[in-house]
C-alpha cells in the first residue's frame, strides 16, 4: 500500500493518532480513535470507507503489491521503428481506460508504477492510435499523447464519428493538427534540403548531374505524398 501516496498519508495520519503527536485528534479521528471517548470503541482501529467496488478493490491491491510488468516486445519494424508487443503481455485497453486508468489519478500511484501502466497504454498506440491518444488527453498524460501523434492518420480520414468520440476537446483537436502540420512541414524541409552527393561524397563525375536531376525529380514528386510526418508510398 505504501506505492500510494494516498495510502502513505492515510497511515501516516492513523500513526500519528495513535502515538498521540496529532493535534486536533477530536477532528482529525473518527470518535473510536479519540482518547477519552468510550473504552471499547476507543480499542477498535480506525476505519475507512473506499468508494470502490469489490472487483474494482481486488484490481487496486493488485496493482499495488504486485505492479505489473511491461508489456513483452516481439519485434520492431525497421522502417517506421514502431514496436510489436506480445499482446497476451499488454493489459486489455478497455481495463486501462475504465478502470486503472482512473485509480492511478485517484490514489497517487508512485511513479514507477504509472510509468509501467502507461506502457501498456502505448503498446496500445499501433493498432488504436486516436483512441489511445483520446484516453492519455482525457487522463492528463500529455507526454504519453504525444508519443502516440506518431501512430495517427491525417485527421480527415477519420469519421466524424470517431473524432466525436475519441478526442476530448476541441484543445486536444486542435494539438494533433499543429503536431501533424509540424510533422509535415520538418519533412519537406528534410527532403528539400537533402543533397545527393553530401560534402560530395561519393561524387561521380561522370554521373553526377544524371544522379542529381534524377534525385531532384524524385524528392519532389516524395513532396506531394507526404502525410504526417510520414511517406505515403
């Protein structure tokens, strides 16, 4: 329990009732912690009522005492690097979103136990990508939304449906199109700027100037097929 700060303060709190150095006791404790209130009462420990359901409860101690690893990497493609994970590894993503996700806001996970979640979350990012980026907005992990932009789609080529129910606000909205135009734009410079022959290394004069009006046509017909960040080919 003590990976939580919520916990820590709670037992902290109940030591310091105990040993007597709180102040305000009669505030701070329930009647049966007080000293000088009933005798019996006073022997039963303090009590704490969690707004949690019994399932809900077995999957917060869980988490605590036994934090769950990361999610098994398979592979990675060697052309986008995106990862692959071993999905009976990863934590289903509808659990994340409706469950764990929340307990981690609600009770202060340590960090090194958020960090672990969040991976699962991302191993996510693949497959879900706007849903999984809708979920770390909606939950206050922008470092986690992000990472995930890379995963998107132009946002046109999702239905209206889909941006209604996956992306939060119109901020959220609005962050995946300054990140994607980013993106975009970072490319074209790259591509523009490119040299096929850099510090005229591996120069040939006698190929020289095929190569490079060769190249030239080549990165500009690249120009109009990029889409965030990406080569569309």
């Amino acid at each position: 329990m003590q990976r939580s700060e919520v916990f820590r303060d709670m037992f902290s709190m109940c030591d310091s009732g105990e040993s007597g150095a709180g102040n305000n006791a009669q505030g701070a404790f329930p009647p049966s912690a007080v000293p000088g209130g009933d005798p019996d009462l006073n022997k039963a420990p303090p009590v704490v009522d969690l707004d949690e359901s019994a399932d809900t409860l077995t999957i917060l101690l869980k988490l605590l005492h036994d934090p769950p690893k990361p999610p098994v990497e398979i592979s990675t493609d060697p052309y986008t690097y995106q990862k692959k994970y071993d999905t009976s590894t990863v934590i289903p993503l509808p659990l994340l979103e409706l469950v764990i996700l929340k307990l981690i806001d609600k009770y202060l996970f340590d960090e090194e136990i958020v960090k672990g979640l969040e991976a699962h979350l991302l191993a996510h990012a693949p497959e879900n990508g706007l849903r999984v980026y809708g979920i770390a907005m909606a939950h206050y992990r922008a470092d986690v939304a992000n990472i995930v932009t890379q995963y998107l789609l132009p946002l046109a080529k999702y239905s209206k449906e889909e941006v209604k129910a996956w992306i939060p606000s119109v901020e959220a909205f609005h962050d995946i199109l300054r990140f994607q135009d980013f993106r975009v734009q970072a490319l074209r410079d790259l591509v523009l700027n490119e040299d096929i022959f850099p510090h005229g290394y591996g120069e040939c004069s006698a190929h020289r100037d095929s190569t490079r009006s060769a190249w030239d046509t080549r990165r500009k017909s690249l120009l109009a097929r990029i889409e965030t960040g990406q080569f569309n080919l």
